[in-house]
C-alpha cells in the first residue's frame, strides 16, 4: 500500500478541499510519467506486444494537456496493472509504475507510487549485490526531474510515506 489511511491536503486538489492547484497536479503526473517511462524498458524487453503501460504514461501527459478525461487516464493506469499481474520482478514494477503514473490524474499522492515502483524496478533489473546501489541511483535521477515548484512537496512526501514505499526513498 502507497496510500496513506488520511490523505494529506496538500495532494488534494483546492476544487475538492485541499491546497494543490491545478498546475502542480499537472507538473506531478507529468514527473509521475517520466518516472514510469524511465524503466518502461524492463518491461517492454519482456512484453514487446502490450501496449497498455506506456498507454497509462501517454494518457497521463494526455490529462495535463486537457486531450483525455480523468477516469480514461485512470482507466489506462488500471490497465497497465493489469498488465503485470502475470509478471514478477523488474517488468512487474515497471509496469505497476506506469498504472501508478496513469492513475495521478484521479488520486494526485499516487505520484509517489510510480517513483516507487520505478525504484523497485530498476532495484530488481540489477545484478546481483548492485541492488540497493541500483535503487539509489535511480531514486536520484528522479529527484534530478523534479520541477523547482513541486520540489518541497515531493521530498517532504518521500520522507512521509517512505516506509510505506517499501523505504524506497533512502537516497
């Protein structure tokens, strides 16, 4: 579980009682999907043919430019989780991580969820004794795409919820 029992207001959008505004929901799904699309690889190398993870990522950056609904993003998320059922390891994560991303466009705090995922993908896509390395470099690079005004809330979110992500966020 990524989600924590009492959701924080700050990833609740200001039209439903929270504090996020609009353009900072839309800059977390966008780092959301450059975090899933940077271990997509893990999983297309294993399922060229299904398409439903990188659909969650296109559907997300679709959400922010206005070109897809909420629930079609979320739907898409939920598709790409479906995809890693079957699945175990790096491809697994990878493709949690984009249904993760696809689903910032309902819930904005599942953002974490798909740097999570990412990490624990590029942490089991490493070879043997180089994983926690693995985890701590891919945790960096996306703190390095992080957008100046989001920057705070994410790293403040990371030291929150970090053991409920599995203490991905130890970088």
């Amino acid at each position: 579980m990524i989600l924590p029992k009492v959701r924080d207001p700050r990833f609740v959008t200001i039209r439903r009682g929270g504090t996020l505004t609009e353009s900072d929901h839309h800059l977390l799904a966008l780092w959301a999907a450059s975090c899933a699309e940077h271990v997509l690889p893990l999983f297309e190398s294993v399922r060229p043919d299904n398409p439903r993870p990188r659909r969650a990522i296109e559907h997300a950056r679709a959400w922010v430019r206005g070109e897809v609904t909420m629930m079609q993003a979320r739907s898409a998320g939920g598709q790409a989780m479906g995809a890693a059922r079957d699945l175990r390891g790096a491809a697994r994560h990878a493709a949690y991580a984009a249904g993760q991303a696809g689903a910032v466009a309902h819930v904005a705090a599942h953002e974490l969820g798909a740097a999570a995922y990412a990490i624990k993908a590029a942490r089991a896509a490493a070879p043997a004794g180089a994983a926690e390395a693995a985890g701590r470099l891919e945790c960096q690079w996306q703190r390095d795409q992080l957008p100046p005004s989001i920057r705070e809330l994410v790293l403040d979110d990371q030291r929150l919820r970090n053991d409920l992500c599995w203490s991905a966020f130890d970088c």
